[in-house]
C-alpha cells in the first residue's frame, strides 16, 4: 500500500485528536468507536503501532468501576477477578493498546518540504517538540527553521515548549507547526505557529506553498498599532510607523530581547539583565549601542538602570 495513499477524513481527524491527547496512545476502545477500517488502515501504514495491553479496564455494571487486569497463566489471558461472578476473562483484542508512531506521522507532513531525515531529527522536549529542521517557503531567499509540536493548548505544555525556543539564537525566525486546533492556540511571540489542522490534505502531507501563504497573510494583516518584529529584529513596527535594525546585531539582539519579554509580560527590563543574557561588554548602556538611530527615544529608553519600549506611562 503506497505511504502516499490516501486516508479518509475520518481517518486523518482521529490521528490529529490523538496526537492531541496527554500519552501518544491510541486504545481498542476508543478505535472501536469508529468504522473498523480505520483502526485498521492506520495500523497498517504504520500510524499507529502495538504498545501492549490496558491494565486496566471499566467495569461492565455500568458503575464505571475501574478493574485491575491481570495475566492469568492457567486461562493463558488477562481478566479480573468479581465477588459475584469469580475470574473473568477479557479478550485480547479488547484491549490491545497501540502508539502513534510520531517519525511516521512527520514523515508524511513534511514529504514535500525538503526537510532533513528522521534520522537527524531532535525533540527539543520530549514527545512534545520536534526540531525539523530548514526550509525554504515560498519566495525567501532564506531557509527558515521548522518545528512541530503538538498540545499548545494546554499551559504547561505550551510554556515547556516556549522555553525551549528561547534558547535558540534571538535572531532566528521559526516556524512552529502544530496538531492543535487554531482556537485553541495561545499567543506565542517566539515563532509563527501554524495549526497543520487548516491546511493538511487527505495524504496528511504539507505544502510549502500554502505554509508560505498562511505566513504572509499573518505577517501583513498585522495591526498597526502594536509592536511587530519582523526578520529576526532587523524591522520593528511600532504603532503604525517602522524601524530598520538591518545593519546593527547588537541593536537587533537587543531589540528582540526586550520585544520577546514585553510579549510574556515583562517591560521595562533591567539593563543588567539585557548585559548579561546578551554577553554585552561590561558596564555596557544601552543607548551606546543606538547612537545617532532614529528609534532611540521614540521606539527605545533607558533610564534608572531599566530599559524597553517607550509606551504610554514608561
């Protein structure tokens, strides 16, 4: 069966919803809730692959009890044991448990985006977040990198995974796919995030093309009157008019580091701070590095030791 066919959409709704839930696991029980090609064909093409069996299992009075189960060597199966009925025996299909196989999931998004093997690929955070590597998208002239994760919406999963693109160079411009629907996206000022759930095909393949799309759309139906980096920090929109940084890193460098605190919360930062995450020269200002730029005192301050946006109260 070609790795390219395709599922049906029933088929490709499950695995995203999966991918979504807190184990990369997949039970008979919740498979038997649909048609039986589905499990089946997902099995197949290797979605989803056997991971032992459910220890335990509801009861079946309708109290949703749960039972232990336990393997029996003399009824050569699992069960339970009931004060009524004596040892039960439950059948194996039942409750067979089974994992996404999530090298072959991403394997298949991006087979037509020229990104490295699975071979070389890295979980930044595990089963969370998985570095893709570059790509090129659309008209750039510049590779950008790709990640993917998957349960952006709940808090703990998204901070895990925002932590983690913290630590790449501030000023790099990822791109963040996702198997979390749009609404459930949280606001995450270090990457563009894109749920692949708006533009994945029945092949669950990606295009670059539609990927470059979505980018450019969000990049130019931004509002005017907030603040926007754009390139890695070499642009800054700042309510409705705009700055270049193209020629200075140090400058860009600062620039993104106070843009990607004030987007978690944290404005005006210590001039310490900004010395010190950024390896700046000892006793450094911050203004020294934006002598003569037009965006100093409109768009920058420091003073008293703090430094960040010139906002309304700063």
């Amino acid at each position: 069966m070609s790795s390219a066919a395709q599922l049906d959409r029933a088929a490709v709704e499950f695995l995203l919803q999966a991918m979504e839930a807190p184990q990369l696991q997949v039970t008979a029980a919740a498979l038997s809730l649909y048609p039986f090609s589905l499990g089946d064909v997902l099995v197949k093409r290797g979605y989803l692959v056997p991971d032992g069996h459910e220890v335990v299992l509801t009861s079946p009075d309708l109290q949703d009890r749960l039972m232990s189960l336990v393997w029996s060597e003399d009824s050569q199966g699992f069960g339970y044991f009931d004060a009524a009925e004596g040892w039960v025996k439950t059948g194996h299909e039942d409750i067979k448990r089974f994992r996404i196989d999530m090298d072959r999931v991403i394997s298949s998004l991006t087979r037509r985006l020229d990104l490295p093997s699975s071979v070389s690929r890295r979980m930044p955070v595990a089963n969370l977040l998985w570095d893709l590597g570059t790509c090129r998208l659309g008209r750039r002239s510049k590779k950008l990198p790709m990640l993917f994760a998957r349960r952006l919406g709940h808090p703990a999963s998204a901070q895990l995974a925002q932590r983690a693109l913290r630590t790449r160079p501030l000023n790099e411009e990822i791109v963040l796919l996702t198997s979390t629907p749009s609404e459930q996206l949280p606001p995450l000022k270090v990457a563009h995030v894109i749920s692949i759930q708006d533009i994945i095909d029945r092949r669950l393949t990606l295009d670059t093309n539609r990927i470059a799309a979505i980018l450019d759309r969000s990049i130019a139906s931004t509002p005017s009157d907030r603040i926007v980096l754009l390139a890695g920090g070499k642009e800054v929109g700042f309510f409705g008019s705009s700055y270049s940084f193209a020629k200075g890193a140090h400058q860009r460098r600062i620039v993104q580091l106070i843009y990607d605190r004030y987007s978690e919360g944290e404005h005006p930062l210590s001039v310490d701070y900004v010395v010190a995450e950024l390896g700046l020269r000892t006793n450094a200002r911050i203004r020294d590095f934006f002598k003569k730029h037009p965006a100093w005192g409109i768009v920058l301050f420091e003073k008293d030791g703090k430094c960040g946006f010139i906002l309304s109260g700063t």
